[in-house]
C-alpha cells in the first residue's frame, strides 16, 4: 500500500449508512482514510468514523463569491458537493475520491473529476492497486455481461463504488478522529432550488439499491407478493419487482435498466422470466437464484442456483426453513 490519501463522502453526516461503511473499509487498504462532510457530525457518528478508522473530517462551511454563508438544502446540489470534494482534494493533496454510487453522487463525482482534471470510473464494483502503483476500478458493463478492470492514469482518482463491492469492516485498531473546517466558496449555479425532500428510511427493510440480499418478484406471482414479501423477511432482504409487474400495479419498484439497478450479495427472482431489461438491473449480483415454473425460462442461464417449481409453493417452504434455521 502506498502512502496516499483518501477522501471519502459523508452524506448525510446524520447518520452513516452501509454502503459508507463499505467505503470506509476499501479506503483503508489503499491509504489514510479522511471524510469529507456537507454538515455537522453528531456524536454517535464521530465514534462510527473513529471505529472505521477515519483520521479526519473536513467540515465544509460553504460561502458565495460575496462572502455570504450558504446553509440549507443547497449544500446537497451535485455542483456544491463537486465544489467541496475539489477543496478537500486540495487542502489534503489526496490522491483518490470515493463516494456512493446514487444518481446524485455520480453527478458530483463527474463535476470533481472535471473541476480536477481527475480520472474517473462510475459503478466500480471493486477498487485495489495496481502492479504500478495505480488506482485500479472494477466493474461489469454490458448489462452484466462483461467484467472489466479500469486503470486511473491521472494522479487523483475519483470513484462511485457499487453497493455491497465489500464486507464493512471497522479498523483493528479505533482512531481518534479530528475535526477541521474546510472553507468552500460555492459556484454560481445555473439552477434553482425549489425544493428538495429527504424521504425516511422506515422499518427494517433495508433499501433497494443498497441491500445485500434482494428478493424480487416478477409476473408469475399473478399479483400475489405475499411469498416474496414473506421469504425477503425471513432473510432480512429487500424487495423489488420486474417492470411488468410495477406496470401491473403489483409493487411499486422494479429492478431493471430504466428502474433501480441492484448488485446484491444474493438475488432471488421468482417468477421472474429474464428480458434483457431486467436482466440489465440485476446481471451484476455476485449470486443469482431463480425460481419459475418455465423450466426454459431466460434467467436460467445466468442464475447460479435454478429451482423449476410454483413460486407460492417454494417460497414460503423456502422461508419456513430459514426461520427454522434461524431459531
């Protein structure tokens, strides 16, 4: 491991979700690990970051070209974020920047890289160091179909890392970790914030796009998800649905190309037949199971365990026995 710096996004600094825990952990094998944050970070959140080994958080304190401080939802624009994560750069002379891959992150992580003169690679599945030292990013393209490894040749790299790329891991030894003001002055933005809503994570579902183990049902339910609803809580998974059954009124997200695109530790579709659009959201799980009454159904041929059956009949034999297992 080389002596390198690495920024990590903290957003929202209220809390610290999964996927950045994950980034956190993948920080660590490649330099110090430093976060950089749009708002104040509560105590709870200060003893996560000394447990992930983060030295640092840079506090940004946002100001315009007049010197008027800027607070509100306005922080959060991709253009305020970008502005933040290139005077994080450098104030610490980082050498990589690594951030959740949501729609947002990725926009900001595009305005860094610009504003840098930086590399970057979007939906990294996996990030390591190369022979020569480099910034290495994995990631599937093609709709699933292709792995590849991308090499940052620019000397700051800028990342969006893939939900569940790694196993979050706390540091073998805590650190305490400083807090620094980072004065940003705040671009003129070409859009205006009317309003922006943050909506609550409720129950234990995890979401979607960050869930490690996701249960999706697709037409063959004939509208019935109580199965699928029944094994996603037996494992503590989230649920999703393909398009046609989200056309149907079935469920309210789908997995797919144009809907959330997922890459969970374990993916179970039920009955679900394997079009290439929901194949597109899903093909990067590292395991795949499917369940479907077709014996020649599509998303046989790229699952990893198949069971030809009634997915009313399989999946609640299926959840009986993880409770079970479980108890």
């Amino acid at each position: 491991m080389t002596n390198r710096t690495v920024l990590v996004l903290l957003d929202p600094a209220t809390e610290i979700r999964t996927s950045t825990l994950e980034l956190f952990t993948i920080a660590r094998g490649l330099g110090t690990v430093e976060a950089v944050a749009l708002e104040g970070a509560g105590v709870e959140v200060l003893a996560q970051l000394e447990a992930y080994g983060v030295e640092s958080v840079h506090q940004a304190e946002f100001s315009d070209a007049a010197g008027h401080v800027v607070t509100g939802d306005e922080r959060h624009l991709p253009a305020v974020v970008a502005a933040a994560l290139a005077a994080a750069v450098r104030r610490a002379d980082a050498d990589v920047v690594l951030l959740p891959s949501s729609f947002a992150a990725k926009e900001a992580a595009a305005l860094t890289a610009r504003a840098l003169g930086a590399g970057l690679i979007i939906d990294a599945a996996g990030v390591s160091e190369g022979d020569d030292g480099r910034i290495v990013g994995s990631k599937r393209v093609f709709a699933g179909s292709w792995d590849t490894s991308c090499e940052v040749t620019t000397d700051v790299a800028v990342l969006t890392v893939r939900a569940n790329a790694v196993v979050p891991a706390p540091a073998a030894v805590p650190v305490h970790t400083q807090t620094e003001p980072l004065p940003v002055e705040v671009p003129a933005l070409g859009v205006t914030l009317t309003s922006r809503e943050v909506k609550s994570r409720s129950g234990d579902r995890p979401p979607l796009e960050e869930a490690a183990i996701v249960v999706a049902g697709g037409r063959g339910t004939d509208g019935d998800f109580a199965p699928v609803v029944e094994l996603a809580d037996a494992l503590g998974a989230a649920v999703g649905a393909s398009r046609d059954a989200v056309f149907e009124g079935w469920w309210d997200t789908y997995v797919g190309q144009t809907g959330v695109t997922v890459a969970p530790r374990v993916y179970i579709g039920a009955g679900i037949s394997g079009a290439p659009h929901h194949r597109g959201g899903m093909q990067a799980s590292q395991h795949v199971v499917a369940v479907n009454s077709d014996p020649e159904a599509p998303i046989f041929e790229i699952c990893d365990f198949a069971v030809v059956g009634e997915l009313a009949d399989v999946l609640p034999q299926a959840a009986e026995e993880i409770r079970r297992h479980k108890g």
